[in-house]
C-alpha cells in the first residue's frame, strides 16, 4: 500500500524539486508536474489527497487547475503555494483549499501545511 500521495504543480522546478523532497522526507508519496493540464492528467491517473500549487504558471493556471480538481476531485485537499501575497477570496476560501503558502516557504511551513489538509480529509 502506498503511503499517502501529494501532487505538486508549479512551473518553477527548482521549486518543485525542493517541495518534492521536503515532503518525501514528511514520509509521503510525491507526484510532480510542471504545468496545470499535466497536474490534472496526472491526478486522472492517480489520484491524491492533497495538491500543492502555484497559482501563475505559463498556459492554464493554478486558479484553473484549483477549479478543476474542485469540480472533478472534490475529496482532494488543497495547498496554495505561490509567490502571490493577495489574491481573490473566492478562490482562497474554497472548502478544499486548506492552505495558503506565500513563496519563499520554509520546511516547517510545508509540515504544517500538510497536517492542516490531511486533518481536513479526516473530519470531511
């Protein structure tokens, strides 16, 4: 059985590979994509409990792919990770967003954000 799954999309791979590692290292298992449509393609393949992602990426963006899952994953807990320090209520306060993560994070930022949409998909 494999532990629990947490998809990162941000177009930044430095970023991603540092988030990749970080939650690796909380004991998880980690998917990567560098673009919302492949974020999406892959939680269609395998989907997980929880989704890190940034929000301004080149092509769909995070808002699209938030919205997506939203609509296709709804049991999928969110984590807004992204260098935007404002943005749109409607999209922050969505029931499956637990998170929100302002660039540049740090590893305790991570850890706490993942305890906070793993104890989400418990009491949901």
């Amino acid at each position: 059985m494999h532990p629990r799954t947490v998809l990162i999309v941000d177009d930044d791979e430095p970023t991603c590979q540092l988030l990749a590692d970080w939650i690796r290292q909380l004991g998880f298992h980690v998917m990567t994509a560098l673009n919302a449509q492949q974020g999406l393609t892959l939680m269609r393949a395998h989907p997980a409990e929880v989704a890190f992602c940034d929000i301004v990426m080149p092509g769909r963006d995070g808002v699209w792919l938030i919205d997506q899952l939203r609509q296709q994953f709804p049991e999928t807990a969110v984590v807004i990770a992204t260098g935007l320090t404002k943005m749109d209520p409607a999209v922050t306060l969505s029931p499956t967003v637990t998170a929100y993560l302002v660039k540049p994070f740090n590893y305790d930022d991570v850890a706490s954000a993942l305890g906070s949409a793993f104890a989400a998909i418990a009491v949901s």
